[in-house]
C-alpha cells in the first residue's frame, strides 16, 4: 500500500463522517419542503401510510448516496492534486 493510500485512509473516513452528517441534515430540508413531517416517517410507524415510508427510505438513500459520492470524489481529487497519486 502506497503512502498517499494510507494518508487518505483517515481523511477518507472523517470525511464519510462529514457526509453522513451534511446529508441527514440536507434530508430533514427536502422532507420538510415536500410538505411532511418534521421528522420522516420509521418503517415501523404504524400511523404512516406504505407510500410515505418507502417515499422516504428512497428519498434518504438518494440523499445519501449522492452526497457520499460527492465528498469521496472530491476528496480523490484533493488527494491527487496534493500527491500526485489517485488514492486506491
């Protein structure tokens, strides 16, 4: 394992840390702009309809998934930019 690999290791894992945090709060605003709830819906909410569960299950991992890949991405660049290497 390169060294730029294992520099990146922790600064990879902090910034997931970062990711998760941006996008659950990037999820209460686009749930609260689509008129719901303060809060999204648990799966086992029985007072919750099968739609507005899995409508924010879907809408949360989109959420999620979009922001971790723009943090990973950019945090690759960062890295290639400071070491000259692309972290593996």
């Amino acid at each position: 394992m390169k060294a730029s690999e294992l520099a990146y290791k922790p600064v990879g894992m902090a910034m997931g840390a970062v990711s998760g945090v941006v996008a659950g709060s990037v999820f209460k605003q686009v749930w609260k702009k689509l008129g719901h709830d303060e809060d999204a819906p648990d799966a086992t909410d029985e007072q919750r309809t099968w739609r507005e569960v899995l409508t924010a299950a879907v809408l949360q991992g989109a959420i999620f998934a979009g922001v971790k890949a723009a943090v990973d991405r950019g945090g690759a660049t960062a890295t290639r930019r400071l070491t000259g290497t692309w972290p593996g």
